[in-house]
C-alpha cells in the first residue's frame, strides 16, 4: 500500500503534520523509535537516515517528535546530533532511547553515550564526554559492535536499568544520577534466546516483558519473567519481518489507557528499505493470560 506523502507546515521552529496511518512521518525517513510518556503527552525518539536507496546507514542526528492524541504530529528542531559527542569516532547515530530527560544513544563502533536536557524536546548535550558503556563492558563479545542498543527501563521501586548489545544481550543497573553504571555488566540467556539487537524491557501486571529483535532479516521477538534479571521463558514472534527492512526496532508504551508498538519498516516508500526507513505505530494487545498477540502492520 502506498502511503499518502504529508508535508508539514512550519510553525515557528517547529513543523506540525497530521499523520495518515503507517508510517506516522512521511517526509522524513525515521527509524529505531522509542517512545517516551510524560502526562498526556507521547514523545518518540527516533534515528533518521538521510538520503533514500543508500548502500549503507548515513544516520548523523537524532529526531524528537510530539503528539497528544497521535494524529497531529510536532518536529522540534535537531535535538541531538552525533557530533555533539566528541570521543564517537564513528559518526553513526544509531539506535537510542531517552528516559526524563537523558538519552542514551549507540554510536555504532566506540561506544554508548548518555546526553541530557532539562525539557523532553532538548537540545541535548553529552552528559560525560566519555561514552557510559564501551565494547570492554560487553565481556562476551566476539565481534565490534555489540555495544548498541540502549534501552531504559525504571522500574516500580524507581531503580533505573539499562540493556543493550548486538548479538548478545548485556544489562546492569545505573546509579540514581543516571550516568554512571552500577555493579556488575551481567548477559541475559535463556532457552531459545537467539537475540540479534534492539531488546526494550517494559512491565504488565506485574511481569516483566524482554522483547527484542531475532535473526536477520530481523523479527520482534518477546520473553517474559516474574524478575527483571530473569529467568526469562521465551514466548515467541511478536512481528514479523517489517516490509522490506533488514532491520526492525520496537519500543512499546502504555498511553492513555492503550498500549502501543512502535517499530520501523522499510518497504512502504517507493525508494524505502533497509537503510531508508519508516516509523510505524500499531495497537498492541495482550492475551488474558499476558502473552502478547501478534502485531501486523496497519495501514491507519
Ligand atoms: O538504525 C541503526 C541500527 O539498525 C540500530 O541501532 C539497530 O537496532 C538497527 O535498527
């Protein structure tokens, strides 16, 4: 299905559009959204690749967008850009998520850093100027860029966690200030885990949900645990291969009493795919007994 192409109108520094379905921007290629409540507002964080049909990622900046009733759409001006982090050799602003008001992102190869803002659409600025998390904290790893990935998850007694990685699956908890790490780097494994990147932890009714992107061509998958450090017990595909991208990236919100999935997808443009992709939002629903049903992309 072809989406109907929105152009937004500019508004002082801002520009405001009116989404027509999937994908949610269309003027825009947005990709490795993650979604941010505070009051009635719903915030995204998105990646951005520049330029359509590429061979490879050109991600230089990260995009912060508002709704309040996710039809109408607010751009803020660039709020983080990958060279606000002067140690970040690699100049890839890959996937990122921001927690009141700090926002851990990759940078492909050197590393995981963390920026902060006093308000939810920035600017951010490098909150370290060193990266929080580098390849050395992924003990594990066989290969250079498993230090990707950040997410967030705050949980009910207020302990801030973070999780990551490529290939394997990393956590650990951060101090109260956010920008230090607490403890020891731990790995999450369970039976039937075959993680590939993008894990998001998030909790219903008491149980705590890992879902996290599976092979390549990538799949949402999700396992669930009475704790957040585990045993996880794998509980199957959530989404399936996500039109003609490589990659697909989740992030998953209660809002206004709904709770949603955010992911991209790369085949709904003419010149979209895995390195020009698309934020896409759909309903996620849960089983009585907690378990998710699938979620397949909507064109409303
Ligand atoms: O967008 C760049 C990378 O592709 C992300 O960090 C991964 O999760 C995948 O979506």
């Amino acid at each position: 299905v072809m989406p109907e192409l929105v152009q937004p109108t500019k508004k002082n520094d801002r520009y405001v559009f009116q989404s027509k379905g999937n994908p949610i921007i269309t003027h825009h290629y947005t990709s490795d959204p993650a979604a941010l409540v505070i009051n009635d507002t719903l915030w995204m964080y998105t990646g951005h690749d520049f330029e359509g049909g590429q061979r490879d990622y050109v991600m230089r900046d990260w995009l912060v967008y508002s709704t309040t009733d996710m039809k109408t759409w607010t751009e803020y001006p660039v709020p983080l850009k990958v060279v606000d982090f002067e140690w970040a050799t690699s100049k890839s602003a890959f996937a990122g998520h921001v927690a009141e008001y700090y926002w851990y992102i990759s940078t492909n190869w050197t590393g995981i850093g963390v920026a902060v803002a006093d308000r939810p659409e920035g600017p951010f600025k490098d909150a370290l100027g060193k990266p929080l998390l580098t390849n050395e904290d992924c003990f594990a790893s066989t290969h250079s860029w498993a230090c990707i990935d950040p997410a967030i998850f705050i949980d009910d007694d207020g302990t801030p966690w973070i999780f990551w990685g490529n290939r394997e699956c990393y956590y650990a908890k951060l101090k109260d200030n956010m920008i230090e790490i607490d403890g020891d780097v731990k790995q999450i494994n369970f039976e039937g885990f075959s993680f590939t990147e993008a894990p998001w932890v998030h909790k219903y009714q008491g149980k705590y949900y890992l879902t996290y992107a599976t092979e390549f061509p990538e799949k949402i998958a999700y396992a669930m645990a009475d704790i957040i450090e585990g045993p996880y017990e794998y509980k199957g595909i959530l989404n399936e291969i996500a039109g003609n991208s490589n990659t697909n990236h989740q992030s998953i919100v209660e809002y206004k009493g709904e709770w949603y999935f955010l992911y991209h997808n790369g085949g709904i443009q003419t010149d979209g795919g895995s390195y020009s992709r698309s934020v896409c939002i759909d309903r996620l629903e849960y089983n009585e007994d907690g378990t998710i049903k699938r979620i397949v992309m909507t064109s409303e």
